[in-house]
C-alpha cells in the first residue's frame, strides 16, 4: 500500500524535531527519510540556535520540501533562546528572528 502524500509530508515535518540540534531522538542519523533526501538545514545559518530555530529541506521525487521545526520552547528562564520571544510575538504584530530566519532558509532553499 502507498503512503499518502498528506501522511509523508507529516512525517517530514515530525522528522525535524529529531535533526540538529536538541533534537527529540537520539540515533538519527542517516540523511533520508523514505524515498526523501536530506539537501540541507538551517544549522548553518547564523544565529539559528540563539533564536530556537531550526529547519529542514528535503528532495522528494523531484521537489524541494522544507520542514520547520515549530515553536516548542516556552521556557521564560531562557530569555535568550524562547520561542515566547523569538517567534510567538509575531503573533501580535511584532518582528521576530525566527521570521527572518525562516525566511531565509527558504531562500536559501
């Protein structure tokens, strides 16, 4: 049986939780997924790890995919690494890191 392409776009996006760095698994290391392949992450974009961002973008049949890591630190004792501060706050209008970061990851892309 086929997997759907809604259920391996899932499983891309919940595979950059466990890539990089404070990644959710530890073992992980081979450089597919599936039938997608690992072309780049946003480990080498400056400031990505102060501002709790990390990205993911694959080629799968011929398509670039990029998986964003989501806002899962809500820690406000780590002023410096929060999504609180770095990417929620977009939420109400202001500029973040993480925006901008996103952006150019996909860019980059």
């Amino acid at each position: 049986m086929a997997t759907s392409r809604d259920l391996f776009l899932s499983l891309l996006a919940l595979d950059s939780y466990n890539r990089g760095y404070a990644r959710g698994m530890d073992g992980i290391s081979s450089s597919s997924t599936g039938d997608a392949t690992v072309i780049s992450d946003s480990i080498s974009i400056e400031g990505s790890e102060a501002a709790s961002f990390y990205a993911v973008a694959y080629d799968w049949n011929g398509e670039t995919v990029i998986s964003y890591r989501g806002t899962d630190d809500d820690s406000l004792l780590t002023l410096d690494g929060s999504d609180i501060w770095h990417g929620w706050t977009f939420g109400a209008g202001f500029g973040t890191s993480q925006i901008d970061l996103a952006q150019a990851f996909y860019e980059a892309a």
